[in-house]
C-alpha cells in the first residue's frame, strides 16, 4: 500500500469513526444503520465493510476512541478522585456519555466492554486509584459504592438534564444551586473514602 493510499483509508476510517461517534449518541447501536453512517461521512457504505468488516467493527472502533477521547479529556483537565472539578463531566465528552447511555439502553454490553477491554475506563482508573489510595490490595464494596455513586449522577445527568431543568423547571437564577448541590453529592461517596 503506497503513502497515499494509506493516508486516504485513514482519512475515511476517522470520516467513519466521527460520524458514527456523532449518530450513535442519538440514534443508538441498534437503529443505526451503515448507510446511516456513511451518508454523514459522506462515503460509500462498502467502505465500512472494507475498513472495519461491517457495522460491528465500525461501533468497536467508535466506542474505543469515544472511550480513549473521554479518558484523554480528563487527565488533561486533571480530574481525579481528588479533583472532580466544578462542570458536569458529560459536558467535557457529551459524546461519550451518550453513547454509552444508548448502548446499554440498547442492551449492547459488549460495546460498554470496550473501554474497559482497551484500559480506557475511567471509571475502573479511579476505582484503580482509591483503592492504591486506601492502602489496598482489592476495592471494598465501599470503594465501589462511591465510584457507583460518581458514574450514576454523571450519566444521569447526561441523559436527564433537560428533563430535570423542564419538569422541575429549574430557572438560570435556579440552576447554579442546583449544580452546587450535584458536585457536593458526587463527591460525598470519594471524601469520605479519601478520609478513611
């Protein structure tokens, strides 16, 4: 395969890989369609049959770089169990959390894996990170309560924040409390396992 070659598939393979990245958050795994993915790519749809052997090597290869994105994201802003920071971690990778909240509604579990087959796992990082912190050999089911606790707010906020805003119609004069009060419960289950 020449230069040109190779730079042109890797130009279409990241073509696919954003637009399946962008649909599937909305669309889901299960509805998403190849010629769905290619139209938005603007490519051929054999393509992805060529590059990735079907639609379910495209999602692998999608949900593997949402997963490294959203890893890469946080440890450039330094988040840790230390330091959550003060934004809603979806609104860093609004990808990501989308479509790992449709492929679990979806009931695609092994699309979940993924992250966590490639070490892309934030979630098992800071589960990784508390337990070394707490002078560990395994985490306690205390441990991962509070991870639990992390990855339910922020994926519930992710999927329900219009719905919150809306039926408990939260104003802009409302929502800074409202926040407030997200990162203190976030952070309630890691201080006080930190604290230990």
């Amino acid at each position: 395969m020449d230069k040109n070659t190779y730079k042109g598939r890797k130009n279409v393979e990241k073509q696919l890989i954003n637009s399946a990245a962008i649909l599937v958050g909305s669309i889901g795994p299960n509805q998403l369609s190849i010629r769905d993915i290619a139209d938005h790519a603007g490519v051929n749809h054999a393509q992805i049959h060529h590059y990735f052997g079907g639609k379910q090597g495209l999602l692998e290869a999608t949900y593997k770089q949402l997963a490294f994105e959203h890893m890469e994201q946080l440890e450039r802003r330094n988040v840790n169990p230390d330091n959550l920071g003060k934004e809603p971690l979806s609104d860093i990778t609004d990808n990501y959390f989308r479509a790992i909240i449709r492929a679990v509604l979806d009931k695609k579990m092994d699309l979940v894996r993924i992250q966590v087959d490639a070490g892309y796992s934030m979630s098992r990082k800071t589960l990784a990170e508390l337990t070394k912190l707490s002078g560990l050999k395994k985490p306690t089911a205390e441990i991962k309560a509070a991870v639990a606790l992390v990855m339910a707010l922020e994926f519930g906020y992710a999927s329900m924040k219009d719905y919150i805003k809306e039926v408990l119609k939260i104003s802009d004069k409302d929502l800074p409390v409202f926040m407030n009060l997200f990162y203190e419960a976030r952070e309630l289950g890691l201080k006080k396992i930190l604290k230990k």
